[in-house]
C-alpha cells in the first residue's frame, strides 16, 4: 500500500493567490483528517470526513479556508485568498472505522505533508 | 482544546525504560486512547492504542488507569531514535476527539 499521499509536497505562494492541497487516503479507509502544524500552535485539527460527509469543522480558521472530499478516494483543503499566516505544513491522515459502529476511528495513518509557505 | 495533558518535556538515557504519562480525565467510556510520536520533519506516526486493558506491541506497551483517567506509554529500552515529541489524543465519538496537544518532548541521551 502506497500510504496516504499528499501533494504538492511543497508550495511557495504569494499572499492573495489560491492554494489547492490534496490527498489521496489509503483505500478503504472511512475517515480522512486534516491538520495544520506551526511551531506556534502546534498540530491542530481543522476538519475531518466519516463516509466523505464532513463530521466535524470546528477547527477551520475561516472562511477562506474550504475542504471537499468527492469521493472516498480524494480530498482537496482550499484557501482562498491566502495570507502568510497561513505558512505551515497541512497534514492528511486517514483511518478506518474501528468497531464497526461507525463512530470510532482507529489508527491514523498521516501523510508526509504540505509545506506551504505564503509570501 | 485538548482533551489530554501531558508534561511539556522527558528525559532518558539510552537503554532504560521511559514512561510517558498522560492525563484524560474527561475521557467517555467509548473513547479509545491513542499514541503517536513526531520525529523531526516527519508526520506523526501510530504507536499503540487501547479501551480499557493494558496493550503491548513491537514498538511499546500501554498502561491504562483502572478509571481510564490517565495512562502511561512505556517503551521498554530507549534509543536515540526514540527522541521525539509522543502525543496522547482521544478518539471515539463525533465532535469530541481526534485533537493533539503539545505532546511530550523526549529527549535521550547517550
């Protein structure tokens, strides 16, 4: 299994453009995550996916920030516009659904990471 | 905010036990507790996960209170390839898990 795959691995931008994050999770998983890490506020989650419905978006900073999953096979984390405070490195993780209930996820399998870095 | 605590930093030497606790006292019954670790420039990585009885893996084993409110990773003899920050979460029901805090630093020294 290829793991979670995230791209780009790297993307320097500058400040007001649109950058487009995506992941691949493993196949057959039923969450996907996606989380923000800065040296400031550490991993925080912004939003994550049972089933590809969006369960919990509390952690999304604002508006400018949107996450789609269209399928059980790709998600996408937009910001529009973007500013340099949202330089960080974006995190997928997937998992799969531990007890069969629906509501428990086990083990998160992460991705290697966005660096995004807006100028 | 998390639903865990843990303490900022850990030290050891190089081939004795580390135990690294973590503190859940708002923990529901379904919840499971989970384990990951962050080397440097690497995503978290799965270490160990339980309910409510003691588990052992290859990489270390987990100790859960008798009240669930606080567990301890134990990892038998450290390397210096176990240096790094080890993170305790929650998952279980929607809307309530699946957070990081700070996680624990651990520094081994040679």
């Amino acid at each position: 299994d290829a793991g979670v795959i995230q791209s780009p691995r790297h993307e320097v931008t500058e400040m007001g453009q649109e950058v487009t994050l995506r992941c691949k999770p493993i196949s057959g998983h039923d969450y996907l995550f996606w989380y923000r890490q800065t040296m400031m506020r550490g991993l925080e989650l912004l939003i994550y996916f049972n089933n590809n419905v969006p369960i919990d978006d509390s952690g999304m900073p604002e508006d400018r920030f949107s996450a789609k999953m269209p399928n059980a096979s790709f998600s996408t984390l937009k910001i529009q516009p973007s500013e340099p405070r949202d330089s960080a490195v974006y995190f997928c993780a997937s998992s799969f659904d531990l007890n069969g209930t629906g509501n428990t996820a086990g083990e998160l399998f992460f991705g290697e990471g966005s660096r995004l870095t807006v100028l | 905010d998390a639903k865990t605590t843990q303490p900022n930093s850990m030290e050891s030497n190089e081939e004795e036990p580390v135990h690294l606790p973590c503190n859940h006292s708002t923990i529901s019954g379904t919840d499971y507790i989970h384990w990951y670790r962050q080397l440097p420039s690497q995503g978290p990585e799965y270490v160990i996960h339980g309910l409510t009885s003691n588990v052992n893996n290859r990489m270390a084993s987990l100790a859960i209170a008798e009240d669930r409110k606080s567990s301890t990773l134990i990892l038998h003899r450290a390397t210096l390839r176990d240096a790094a920050v080890y993170y305790c979460i929650l998952t279980g029901d929607y809307g309530q898990n699946f957070v990081f805090g700070p996680g624990t630093r651990l520094s081994v020294l040679p």
